[in-house]
C-alpha cells in the first residue's frame, strides 16, 4: 500500500486525509473513479482512461475539478512519490459533501481521492486460467459509466468465489455482457467475439487495446453479443481489464472449455499485450 495520497490539491499521508460523513460519494455512491495500470513506473494508456473518465463525468453532470492535462500530471507525480515502478493507481472523484438529500447539492465541491498500489502482473492465473460461473446482469442500464455504485458487481464477484470459482461472467437472459470488474471475449473459428461497446457494458481500455492487436495480427474481431450457450462452446474464452490483462478462463458452470486448458488465440494475445507494455 502507498504512503502518499492525493486529495485533489495536496500528497499527503493517508491519516491526512478528511472525508465528511456528509461525502455524496458514501451516501449515493454519487461519483466517477478509474483503476490505472502502472507500468515502469509511468500510466498505461492514459488518454483512454482520461477520455472515459470525461465521459462518464459528463454523463453524471459532475464536473472535474481539474482539467485532465492537472489530473494526470499529479497522478504522474504521486507515482514518483511512491516510488511506484509496477502496480496501479486508483482515483476517485465524488460529488462533493452536502447534508444528504437527492438533488444536487448547490455548494458542494467535489472530493478527490487517488493514491497507488504496488501490484505483481497476475502471472500465476494468466498462465493457468480462471474458473468462472455465470450470474445473472442486475445492473442498471449504464453500465458505460464507470460509477461508484458496484453492489451488483461486488455481489456477483463474492458470489463466484462461494461457489469455489474465481470470477462472475454477467448475462442478460442468456445474452453475456462482462464480468464483475474485467471484459469477456470468445474464439470461435478463430475470430474473436466479444460484446460491443454499447450501454450495458464497461468499455474497457484493455479491451480497446485487445481489439488492436487482434486486428493487427489479422485475427478477425466480432463486436456482438453472445449467449452462455455459446460460451459454453467455444473454442477458447478470456478475460481482459486493468488488473487481469489477458487471462484465460478454462471452465464455467463447472464445464471445461474446449479442452479445459488456454487456448492460442489466447496465448498470442497475452504475447501480444505483454509487447506493449514494455
Ligand atoms: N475494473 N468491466 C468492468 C465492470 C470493470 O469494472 C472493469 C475494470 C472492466 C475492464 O476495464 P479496463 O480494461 O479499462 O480495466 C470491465 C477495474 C479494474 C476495477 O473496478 O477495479
């Protein structure tokens, strides 16, 4: 965990830090955050971030306290002061404090809140893959916005790891949209498929940068939905997000897929990611 912390004008101590009781982020959950993987010690495709993070801002008329071009050149300097080299940023921005009541408030000033984490790249589970089950979707109808609000997701995510698996793959009747924090892609016949980035899922930037590289090693994409049936049999499924890169999934509902063991779409994908970081 890191020492210094940036509360929106100041790197401070974590015991430094004054979030009010009265903080909308704590009562509605009212506020936008970003997950930034750290590489070298530099921000892994930032525009992509800032550019989701302005999206989902203006989709919650929250309005940054600061430009992008000032949030990045602080996140940049709190990871020089933790010393960060490989890990992830975590920022959150909030609607600010005010006495709770739904409308928003007149005065308040939004909260920021960013600090780093020292985290490995998920060696072990990449090489292997992850089990998974399936959950039924109840999330609202935004799921592009990347919002405090995660009860659905931290329920799916606790629900997997009951059931002995370790992750939730999310469907809509049937229809697979993502997992509780990552994308979903298939191999079918040697193309990739997965959700298009529309409301009902997270526009993933890992997902962005799969998509590249699928198409720059003339792989064919797919950008559509497809059912649990499907998944069930393709020739090959993973996982992409921030902390999970590319990481196979080899069984859900308790049924192998294909052979049960990561495919070579799959393993040239995390080759290709692997290139890119670095
Ligand atoms: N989650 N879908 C959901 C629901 C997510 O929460 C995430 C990321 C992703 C992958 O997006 P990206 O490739 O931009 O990380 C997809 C972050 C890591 C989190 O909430 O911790």
């Amino acid at each position: 965990m890191s020492s210094v912390y940036w509360d929106g004008r100041r790197f401070v101590g974590k015991e430094e830090i004054r979030i009010s009781p009265d903080d909308r982020g704590y009562y509605f959950g009212d506020g936008v955050y970003e997950v930034f993987r750290v590489y070298g010690g530099r921000l892994y495709e930032p525009k992509a971030h800032f550019d989701r993070l302005v999206r989902t801002a203006d989709g919650l008329r929250l309005k940054l306290p600061l430009s992008v071009e000032a949030i990045e050149e602080n996140l940049t300097r709190l990871i020089a002061h933790n010393r960060l080299s490989e890990g992830t940023v975590y920022m959150q921005i909030t609607r600010g404090a005010a006495p709770r009541s739904h409308p928003f408030p007149q005065e308040a000033e939004p909260v920021v809140l960013a600090y780093c984490n020292e985290v490995p790249r998920p060696a072990a589970s990449m090489e292997a893959g992850i089990k998974a089950i399936t959950v039924p979707d109840i999330r609202w109808l935004r799921c592009d916005y990347k919002t405090l609000n995660l009860l659905p997701n931290v329920l799916a995510k606790q629900e997997a790891l009951d059931a002995g698996a370790q992750d939730a793959i999310l469907h809509r009747d049937g229809t697979v949209t993502e997992c509780s924090a990552s994308n979903i892609m298939i191999v079918k016949d040697g193309a990739v498929v997965t959700h298009p980035a529309d409301n009902w899922i997270l526009h993933g930037v890992t997902r962005g940068v799969v998509l590249r590289l699928a198409r720059a090693s003339e792989i064919e994409t797919i950008e559509r939905a497809f059912t649990v049936e499907e998944l069930l049999n393709a020739d090959e499924a993973f996982i992409t997000g921030t902390t999970v890169e590319v990481t196979p999934v080899v069984a859900v509902d308790g049924q192998a897929i294909d052979n049960g063991s990561p495919g070579p779409v799959t393993r040239r994908l995390q080759r290709e990611f692997a290139a890119t970081i670095g």
